[in-house]
C-alpha cells in the first residue's frame, strides 16, 4: 500500500502570517481616513 500523502499542518503561525498581511492595508486605509492636515504632517507619513 503506497504511503499517505503528506498533510497539512494547522498551526497558530499561519494565522499570524495572514494577520501580517493585512498590516500595510490597514495603515494605508487609515491614512486616507485621516484629514488633509493631519496627513501634511511629516511625523504622520513617516509613522510605521
């Protein structure tokens, strides 16, 4: 009998690689929400 094929493994890991993921859309989502003045500032443009 062949071997099964191999499986894949859920682990918590994964989920924090698609978390991740969703850190640039959010940031970039969040700016725009942000009014103009706020959005001039160059600690805001250059804020992580």
């Amino acid at each position: 009998m062949p071997p099964e094929p191999d499986r894949l493994v859920y682990t918590p890991a994964s989920e924090w690689g698609v978390a991740l993921a969703l850190v640039p859309l959010a940031a970039t989502l969040t700016y725009y929400a942000l009014p103009a003045s706020l959005q001039a500032q160059t600690s805001v443009q250059f804020a992580p």
